[in-house]
C-alpha cells in the first residue's frame, strides 16, 4: 500500500507543478496582411495589415474605415475598405478547432458586401497563424446592387498571437499540495524503509 500512495502523491506534485504552465488563449491579435483575389482571376492583391483583430467585438464601421486592411487598389482599381459588423457575430478565433467565425466580415468599394463567412486556421510559425475563406459577394443592404455581385472572393488574413501569459495557480491548489506533502509524510513514518 505504501508504494500505491507514494507513487499517487508523486503524480499528484507533477500535476500540481504542470499546472503552473497552463495559458490561455489571446483574444487580440495583430493583423499582419493577407490577400485577395477574384474567382477565376490569376491576379492576387497582396494586402497590409493594420491595426488588431479584437475577437468578439466589431471594428471598423462602415464603407469609409478600414478595420483590418489598409485601403488597397483591387486589380479593377477600386479602394477596398474592410471592417466587421453584425448582425452575424463579431470574429472569434478557436486555436483549437483550427477554425475562425469571420461572417462578420465585410468590404466596400461604394456598396458595402458581405464578405465573411467560416475560415480554417493554419499555423505558420511561432505565434502566427493564417485565416482563410470565401464568400459570395452579396450586398449588405437588398435594395443595393454593384459590379461585384454573383462573384467570389477569396481571402487570407495572416494574424499575430501575443504569447500566452501563465495563469496563476488557485491557493485551494496549494493548499492541496500542502495535504499531499503531509500525506506522504505520514506513510512514510507509518511504513518505515526496510
């Protein structure tokens, strides 16, 4: 029995000590570019990133900001303006799903588009990771039509985590630590060495 609780309370303390390194997830990350391009069309516009993709909150607000994206002339020569706004939810990106909710993702060049929808997730190199999706180009007011309508657009976003800080331990785990230190104490004076 004495090796049964000394080998449970060795487990116990590497748990305990592991636990210490548990992070959390980022919810802002730095938009660094993407791209763009047309379905059909062998013309990507390589795009600068600016500002931060804040997960769960909107950016950006109408036709004439840009949330995500410097304005960048399209191979068409118009202005693109990105930013995020409902009624779908705000972006959120799940490291461990691999996945991005980006259907609040939109574009203007005059009439604003929906341009979101759900993205996969790939992981390029240490805290970068890259978004990427299409969607059917489809005016955010019904009553609206534009040169872009019926056509698909693919997108990339390339965004930056920060590192994830080390949550701190609870005191109720350290007072668990404390009992399972005393318990070993106790069995091992109850079963002396032989």
């Amino acid at each position: 029995m004495f090796k049964t609780a000394q080998t449970f309370v060795h487990a116990a303390i590497a748990v305990l000590l592991g636990m210490g390194a548990i992070a959390a997830h980022a919810a802002t990350y730095q938009v660094l570019g993407g791209t763009f391009h047309f379905q059909g069309s062998s013309v990507v516009t390589s795009l600068t990133g600016v500002g931060n993709l804040v997960e769960n909150s909107y950016q950006g607000n109408d036709s004439t900001s840009t949330a995500f994206f410097l304005e960048t002339l399209d191979e068409y020569g118009i202005a693109i303006h990105t930013y995020s706004a409902g009624p779908a939810l705000a972006p959120t990106i799940n490291l461990d799903t691999m996945q991005a909710d980006m259907r609040s993702f939109n574009t203007a060049e005059g009439i604003d588009y929906h341009q979101g929808a759900i993205a996969s997730v790939t992981h390029l190199s240490g805290n970068d990771y890259q978004l990427s999706w299409s969607s059917l180009f489809t005016p955010v007011n019904a009553y609206e039509s534009g040169s872009y309508d019926g056509y698909t657009g693919f997108w990339t976003m390339t965004v930056r985590a920060p590192a994830p800080a080390p949550v701190p331990l609870p005191s109720a785990v350290w007072l668990l630590g404390a009992g399972l230190a005393s318990f070993a104490g106790f069995m091992r004076r109850r079963h002396p060495a032989s």
